[in-house]
C-alpha cells in the first residue's frame, strides 16, 4: 500500500515538469524572444511570490484611463466633440482681408515706372447662406455621431468599474481561501506528527502514518494551488486598472483627495 502511495505521487511530477516547461516557453515567446530564452533564468525552483495582503479599495477613477479601452473611446469622444464645432462653425460668415496689385498706366514705357503700379486692399465675405440645410443636416449627423460615442464611452467605463470590482471580490476571496488553506496544513502537519509519535510507541500501524502524511501532501498541493490563484486575481485586478500604480501611493492620493 505504501509503495503503490508513493508511486502514484511519483506519476504526478513528469506533467507538472512539462507543463513548467510549456509555461516558460509561453513566456519566453511572449517577450519576442526564442521558447527557450528564459530556461536558464526560471530554472531554479524558488516560491511563488506574495502580494500584499491588501490592496487599496478606494481607486481614483483617473487611474481607469490608463486603460486602452478607456483611453480610445474618450479620445474619439472628444474628437467627435470637436467635429460638432467644425460643423457649426460653417453657418457663421467668413471674412478675409485681401489685396491685388495693378498698373495705371497704358503706355508700355510707364510699366517700369513706381509711380504708375496701384495697390488695394479690402475685405471680402464668404457665407454659405444658401447651404443652410446641408450645413444643418451635417451638424445633426455629427451630433447624433457624438451621442452614439458617448453612449459608448459610457458604457466601456461600466465595463471598466465592473472588472475592477470582480478583480477585487476575487482577490479577496481567494486569500481568504488562502488562509484557511494554511490553517489546514497546520492542521494536518499536527495530526502526522501524532501520528508518527504514535507509530514509533507502537500503538498504531504505519498505514495509518501514511494516510497522514498523504493529508498533508494534498493540503499542500491545494494550498500551493490557492497561492497561484492569489497571485493570477492580483494580476488581473493591475490589467483591470491598466496597471502601473502602487497600493500605497494609490491609497495616499485617495486620502489627499478626501482631505
């Protein structure tokens, strides 16, 4: 029974080996370099890294414009913005100063002659008065562009503020889930001590030490697991913000604009 224990634990590492190895190839094509780039660097067998163990709740809403989605749907909304006013601009009349040079005189001897050149300057009017309805028209097309846009932008920020406070609900989820995990391993870590002290009084069989440990060794896995799962809900909260901020600094500048 212990041999057959120890095996089926055995038959666990060759995939996890692989799918170690598939992960760094994965990274390693995702940085534009060759599947084998990073083999040399992520080699070493180290933990899996911590975040903090809170983050700040209170996000400014300016950090959600770092967001691509974000960011180019409120650029076209300001340029459509921008269009209705180039459209309107053409019901107003247009003046223009003006100038033309001539000659006075007829004889072909004055032509080289100052005094025979006239200059005039004066203003001229452009207004489209009779393409009111065209520009009317145009106006109410840009208009109706821009409320469509809007109606967009709004709608990308919704999504925006929701995949913040999933990515939120889950991170704080999964630590949860995280610490009780640990309070299991602690649990059964106790409970194969007790039952390999037991063994070696010779009041209980080995079989029993062996179901102890296999507790122990699944509630690690699962555990480990957990930890991952925290890391990858952090992950997806910074791609949720658009990244690049800082759980400290975020919850200083919250607490300045409060004050």
């Amino acid at each position: 029974r212990a041999a057959a224990q120890v095996a089926t634990t055995a038959s666990t590492i060759p995939l996890l080996e692989q799918q170690a190895a598939q992960a760094m190839h994965r990274l390693g094509i995702l940085i534009a370099q060759p599947p084998m780039a990073l083999q040399q660097e992520l080699a070493a067998v180290g933990p899996i890294p911590k975040p903090p163990a809170q983050v700040a709740v209170g996000l400014p809403s300016e950090l959600l414009l770092r967001r691509p989605d974000v960011a180019r749907s409120e650029r076209q909304l300001a340029s459509q913005t921008a269009a209705i006013g180039v459209a309107t601009r053409d019901l107003f009349p247009r003046f223009f100063i003006t100038g033309a040079a001539s000659l006075q005189s007829v004889r072909a001897s004055d032509f080289l002659d100052w005094q025979s050149r006239a200059l005039s300057i004066g203003p001229s009017v452009s207004w489209p008065i009779f393409e009111g309805g065209r520009i009317r028209a145009n106006i109410a097309l840009q208009t109706a562009t821009q409320q469509e846009l809007l109606a967009a932008y709004e709608a990308v920020v919704l999504q925006a503020f929701q995949d913040v406070e999933d990515a939120l609900v889950a991170f704080s989820h999964e630590q949860a889930t995280r610490a009780q995990l640990e309070e299991a391993v602690r649990a059964n870590q106790r409970a194969a001590e007790l039952a390999r002290n037991l063994y070696r009084q010779g009041l209980t069989d080995f079989l029993t030490v062996l179901v102890a440990e296999q507790s122990v060794f699944t509630s690690q896995d699962t555990l480990a697991q957990t930890e991952r799962d925290v890391a990858l809900e952090l992950v997806a909260l910074y791609k949720a913000v658009g990244g690049g901020w800082e759980a400290a600094e975020t919850a200083r500048e919250v607490a300045d604009s409060g004050s």
